[in-house]
C-alpha cells in the first residue's frame, strides 16, 4: 500500500508540474531547475536555425505551426479521438506526429478559405460580429463592472470565522477563495446598481409606444424602439431576442429583451472605448474563433459540393464494401479435450443440463487459460480463426452448443453466447447509405487538401526541430521524476504526509 501511494502522488505531482513548463503549451515560461533551464536554452538554439520562434515546427504559407500549440491540443482527447499518452514516451511522438498533420491540413483549407474570400459571406460576417460583442461583453465585465466589487480583509475574517475552520490558518488559497466567494454573492445583489453604474454618462431613450403587441403586424424591421446616443435600436433587433415567442410576448418581455440589448450595446461601446478591441486577450480569443469558425464554413461549403449522385455512392460502395461492413460477430466459449470419445461424452452431460460449460472449462478443458478465462474467447468475426470452427459457429444460434470439432489444438465443443449481425450491407439502408456518404465525402475533402498542399500553398515541417523538443519535453520529465524522488523534496514531503494519515485511518 506505501509504495503505491507512493507511485501514484509522484505521478500525479510530476503532471501537476508539467503545467507550467513550455513543453505543456505555455512557450514562454522556463523550468525553475538551472540545468533544465540550461537544457531548454541549448535546444532552443539549435531549433532557431530554421528561423522565427523556437518552438516553430511547421510552416503553412504564412502560418506557423509551434510545439506548444501541438500539446495544447494533444492535451484534449477530443481533438486526438484517442487517450492523450504519457510526457516523455514514444506513443506521445506517435499522436503528435498525427496531430500535426491535421493541424496542416486544417492551415491549409484556412488560406484556400482567404484566398476564395469565404470570409466575406454575410452570415460568417454576422457570426464573427456577435462573437467578437460577446468577447468584449465579458472583459469589460470582468475588468471593470466585476473588478469595482471590493472585499475587505474584515469581510474576509467574518466569513471565514462562519465557516467550522475557526482554527485553521487564512492561507492565500483560502483567501482568494472567500474573496471568490463573496465577490459573487455581492454582484448578484448589486445587479440593479450595475446598470446603473453602466448607463452613467448614457444616453437612452425608449419609445414605450413601439412594445404594444397589439402594432406588430404593422411594425416594421426597421422601426426604431430606442436610440443610444442618438444610435438607433430597431424592431428587426430585438424581435430574434423574443424567438418564436414574439406574438405571446408581452410588453414587459419586450422591455426586459429591449433593456438587455441596450445594456450589450453599451457594453460594446465602453470595451471599444476602452481599448479592450485591441487587448492581446480579446485579440487571441477572436482570432482563434475567426479561424475555426472560417475553415469549419469552408469545410461545409466543399461538403456540398462533394455530394455524391446515386451512381457514384453505389460506386463507391462496392469499391469500398470491406470498409464500410461491420461483419457478423459471434461470441463464443469453448471446451478443448484430447479425444473425440470423451468430446461427445461432455456434450451430452451439457446438451442434458447435468453441467455448465463453465464447469466443463474449469474442470475438463486443456487449454492453458481455461481455468482464468473459464473458456470464454469473446467476440470473433469470420476468418480469424479455423475454418472448420468458423464453419460450426457461425451456423450455431444463441444459446446453442456445437461439435466436436477436431482443430489441431484438439477436440472442439463450442457455445455461442451472444450474436451481432453484420451491419451496413445494404446500401439501401439509411444507415449505410448516410454512413457511405460521410466516408465518401471525407476522402473527397482529403483529395482536395492533398492538391492545396502539392499545387496551392508551401509546407515546411521542420522534422529535426520537432524531434529536438520532444527530447528536450522526455528530458524535463526525468529530471522532474528524478527531482520528485529525492529527499525532502516537496512531492517527498507530501508523500509523507499521506502516509500518516492512512496509519492514522488504519488505527
């Protein structure tokens, strides 16, 4: 039990550390070890030879590729589709290798997207505009709505004094937690007093006139129900607030939809004024979404016009039959014994219920396992196995036992426990249908991108540089394993600690 408390807090306190080194996605922090330090900078050195940022290991046209954004995302799985593997072992180089030919790819349909100006397409346009509001929205609460609710030391002790820990320390942690805390409680209260703060210097007026439900058929889009500084607020911008509501709203929701327009506008307003459209923050957060949200549109406009006639998805699908069917499974358990005599004799005790197959595993079987896995082989599909046994089977129900049959391993009962029929065989089947449509789709897109990077836009992919900070990423993860193992280190220490309590618990 020690040594695996042991084994799993250094583990869990070398991953806690790997947070803040580069090679977890931040380039710009260093390790506090020297010799790590001095490992990073020599790496880096040598990388540089290629030109631009140091963690630059691909190029895309005018779009760079860094070790750090390769790791941010291998640290999601659901980018990956797979368990993210371990620092510093070879199966992570695998996945990242892979990572980064999709991140390539996804480059490269980002400039076909520029270069065919899907950029301009008036609901990508519209999009990117309410993104971009709601960006600044949230900074300019946060920096200056938020960030004007004090907490006072005394409001600190109070709260902490309420709580069962009146004899534990107010550590910074639990500081910045009570402040958390009572931050929150006092901006749900002060909610009123904020749009009043916000509208300060603003001015708004609303023409009550134009929320009577009773005019809607005769108010148009551009009807103006308020002005902001003279900026006009029209019919056609708070009715999509209402939904599918509009006819059964009253005037009150009406008012309520119309107060938080204008409170967004403002907000808007006061963020650009505030210099908060050119803050690195906001800045990153919107030019990632610009992107993803540029190749996705891309993507799907290719998508359509991709589309397959009925004559060339029946084409497809039976150039491509093996990897669209999912075949037959049958799940078996089996008994082997030496003769055939001695097969029939088990059968017949099993046929008559005088034994279980388990039992006749357990307790008959020469299989090496048969005694661990009680003859249980799991699911099977047909051809991975004896032709003769395949043969038997696959002919069998569930439930069902059969043989002998003879296999050089010896004499053969076999019990089909459970059966999964053979999936997407018929192309007139919703299901396969949509699924070779998807597939054939896909190897389209993927056609399509391997022409943008032979004939459209240049690829560098600096391969000694990638395996140069892989090294580098192994290296820091030793000497951190190394690190956490010695004596009075922080992870020794707290590995200590959690043994007392578990002696303590066993007492």
């Amino acid at each position: 039990m020690k040594q695996a408390i042991q084994t799993s807090l250094t583990v869990i306190s070398i991953l806690s550390l790997c947070i803040g080194l580069s090679a977890c996605g931040d380039r710009q922090e260093q390790p506090s070890d020297q010799s790590a330090g001095d490992a990073v900078s020599e790496s880096n050195s040598d990388a540089g030879a290629a030109g631009g940022p140091t963690d630059v290991v691909a190029r895309v046209g005018d779009q760079e590729i860094t070790f750090s954004e390769i790791n941010t995302m291998l640290n999601s799985s659901a980018v990956v589709g797979v368990s993210v593997p371990a620092l510093g072992t070879p199966e992570r180089d695998t996945v990242r290798i892979t990572l980064l030919d999709k991140i390539v790819s996804a480059n490269l349909l980002y400039l076909d997207a520029l270069k065919k100006e899907v950029h301009k397409d008036p609901d990508y346009q519209r999009d990117m505009q309410k993104f971009r509001n709601a960006i600044l929205v949230s900074l300019y609460r946060d920096r200056h709505l938020a960030d004007s609710i004090k907490v006072s030391d005394e409001e600190i002790e109070a709260y902490h004094q309420s709580t069962d820990n009146l004899n534990a320390e107010i550590t910074d942690e639990v500081r910045t937690a009570i402040t958390a805390v009572l931050r929150k409680q006092k901006l749900e209260k002060m909610s009123a007093e904020l749009r009043a703060k916000l509208r300060e210097g603003v001015s708004v007026e609303i023409d009550e006139s134009q929320l009577d439900p009773l005019q809607d058929a005769e108010r148009a889009d551009d009807t103006v129900l308020a002005s902001i500084d003279g900026s006009p607020m029209t019919w056609g911008e708070v009715k999509p607030i209402l939904g599918g509501k509009v006819s059964s709203a009253s005037i009150e929701d009406r008012r309520k939809a119309l107060n938080g327009l204008i409170d967004r506008r403002i907000l808007v307003d006061k963020a650009n004024a505030s210099g908060l459209d050119v803050d690195p923050v906001y800045l990153a957060r919107y030019n990632e979404y610009q992107k993803t949200r540029l190749i996705n549109l891309h993507r799907a406009n290719l998508a359509e016009g991709f589309e397959p006639t009925d004559e060339e998805l029946k084409a497809y699908y039976e150039d491509n039959r093996d990897d669209i069917i999912t075949p037959e499974f049958r799940k078996v358990q089996f008994v082997v014994v030496k003769t055939e005599e001695e097969a029939n004799e088990l059968k017949q005790k099993l046929d008559a219920g005088e034994m279980t197959t388990y039992e006749a595993a357990r307790d008959h079987s020469i299989d090496p396992g048969a005694k661990q896995n009680l003859g249980e082989i799991g699911w099977v599909s047909r051809g991975k196995g004896w032709p003769e046994v395949d043969e038997v089977i696959f002919a069998l129900g569930p439930g069902e036992i059969g043989g002998p049959v003879e296999t050089p391993a010896g004499w053969n009962l076999l019990l089909v426990q459970d059966v999964r029929e053979a999936q997407n065989d018929d192309l007139s089947q919703p299901r396969t249908r949509k699924q070779t449509r998807r597939k054939y789709i896909h190897e389209k897109l993927a056609e399509y991108v391997v022409n943008l990077r032979k004939n459209e836009f240049p690829v560098e992919v600096y391969e000694d540089r990638l395996v140069a900070l892989a090294q580098q990423e192994a290296d820091m993860v030793k000497q951190l394993a190394e690190r956490a193992a010695e004596s009075g280190s922080v992870t020794q220490q707290r590995i200590e600690e959690m043994q007392k309590i578990y002696q303590q618990g066993g007492q």
